[in-house]
C-alpha cells in the first residue's frame, strides 16, 4: 500500500537512503532538509511522489507548516521518520556549551518538534507510526561522546513513554538504535571535535584518536542496509518502543545490559538499604 512518509534530515547519508528506499517501494515522500538542493536529483527522477522542504528540525513552527504541506500534497501522512541529528566530541569539562546545546537542541527538541507536529494528524487519522532515529549511544558509553549519547539516551526514552500515551489513539512509536554507519558525521572532516585539557589525553584523545583511523573508517556500515530495516519497522503492525538497527548495535546492546544487570546484582544490597522496613 501506497504511504506518505516525512522524513527529516534527508540530504545526506541514512537519511537520504531512506528516502531512496521509500520511493523505490512506491511511496510518497515528504524530505526535509536544512539544503533541499541536495535532493534536486532525487525530485527529477520522481517529482510526483516527493516534496523537498526546507528545515532546521529545532525549528517547531516550521515543523507544522512541514506537516501542513505534506498533507495538502498527498492527502494524510502515515509516517515520520525523525533522522535529522548531529555529534560533537570532547570532554564535558572542556566542550563549549553552544554545542552542548546545539546537540540537544537538533538530537532531542528536534525529535520533540516533529513528534508534536505531526501528532494531531495522526489522532485525526486514527492512525500513525512515529520513528524516531536514536543510536547505540543511548544504550552504552564512549569516552568523549557524553553530550551526543544523552541527546539519544532522552531520544530512546521519549519514544518509551510517548508509544504508551498514543498506543490507544492507534499511533505507534518507535526508537531506532544503530550502530556505526558510513555517513557524513562518521567522516574523520567533518567530525566536530571540542579541544579539551591533556587531562583527558587518555580517555576523549582515544576516542578521537579511534575514530579518526582508518580501523574505524573500515566497519562503518553501509547506511543503506540501516534505510531497509527501518522501512520494515515502519511496516509492523507490532513494532516494539526500541529496536537495536544492526549486528555491532545489537552485540553491543546486549552486552551493555547485561553488564548493567550484573552491576545491580552486585549493588543490591546497596539499592535495597534505601527501603526501610517498617
């Protein structure tokens, strides 16, 4: 069945593979983008099932004129993939809060905007699906990537608690989780990295330093394969509120929560003495 997809965050890497992935399924497509020239050849070779508009996701009016146009174009809108997001490395001693702010701003309030946006749709609709992209992040920790992982650890959540509250209006929510993938954020260029204290030469300066080699270059995944799991996502009628996207995100996710279950064991006790029995 034909469907209308909004997804953000579309000019470049995963969010530009799925929007390849959607119109070769035969969807409408509705791509935001902070450049929607980057997409001009995506519209000549399908200008009657996708609108390109322009959109900096922390901008929360502009999201609803988005919605707006999307479902005078095509009629409804069946699902919001929320890709759009970016990372800074450092230090949380050392990094500027500008782009402290600027993470949370894009990764969290942006993934807030679009969901507020296109909710009074979907309840008219009696029906949706919500997407919103996370990471692995929000399941592990890295030494210099704090500020990015909190963004998606509040992403994740907010998809916990938001699929509960819209569950019964016949919306579903739901956070992807990759792993490591090929993207313009991944590339050693453009990775924006805060200077930090050589305090931090050990932990941060080896995160920098991983992620800059060409080890790490060599198993980023290829995003397309990310864009296909997704559209399976958005295709259950079951979908789960968090789902791991990729073999090294679900090796690492299950690994992180098994360690975080062996640590509560162990602190039991611990935890347990904060309960006075009366």
């Amino acid at each position: 069945m034909t469907e209308t997809l909004l997804i953000t965050g579309s000019s470049v890497g995963l969010g530009r593979s799925i929007v390849e992935a959607a119109l070769a399924a035969g969807h409408n497509v509705v791509a935001t983008a902070r450049n929607p020239a980057a997409l001009a050849d995506l519209i000549a070779q399908a200008a009657d099932r996708l609108l390109v508009l322009k959109l900096d996701v922390t901008d929360g009016e502009g999201a609803r004129d988005v919605v707006a146009q999307a479902v005078e174009r095509f009629g409804r809108l069946d699902v919001l993939i929320n890709n759009a997001g970016f990372s800074g490395v450092g230090s949380i001693e050392n990094m500027p809060l500008t782009l402290i702010e600027a993470q949370l701003s894009t990764n969290f309030m942006g993934a807030v905007n679009l969901s507020r946006a296109v909710l009074p749709t979907m309840r008219a609709q009696g029906r949706g699906r919500i997407l919103l992209v996370s990471s692995i992040g929000a399941r592990i920790a890295t030494a210099g990537a704090g500020v990015y992982y909190a963004s998606k650890a509040a992403v994740s959540a907010l998809a916990e608690t938001l699929a509960l509250e819209v569950a019964p209006l016949g919306i579903s929510v739901t956070a992807i989780e990759p792993g490591a993938m090929r993207t313009r954020f991944a590339e050693a260029g453009s990775l924006q990295v805060s200077t930090f204290d050589p305090a931090y030469d050990e932990t941060v300066g080896a995160t920098v330093a991983m992620m800059t080699s060409p080890a790490y270059t060599a198993i980023l995944r290829d995003p397309d394969d990310v864009a296909s799991m997704i559209l399976r996502v958005a295709a259950l009628t079951d979908a789960p509120s968090r789902v791991l996207a990729g073999a090294d995100s679900f090796e690492m996710g299950l690994a992180a929560g098994d360690a975080r279950q062996r640590s509560d064991r162990r602190w039991e006790a611990l935890s347990r003495s904060a309960t006075v029995e009366g």
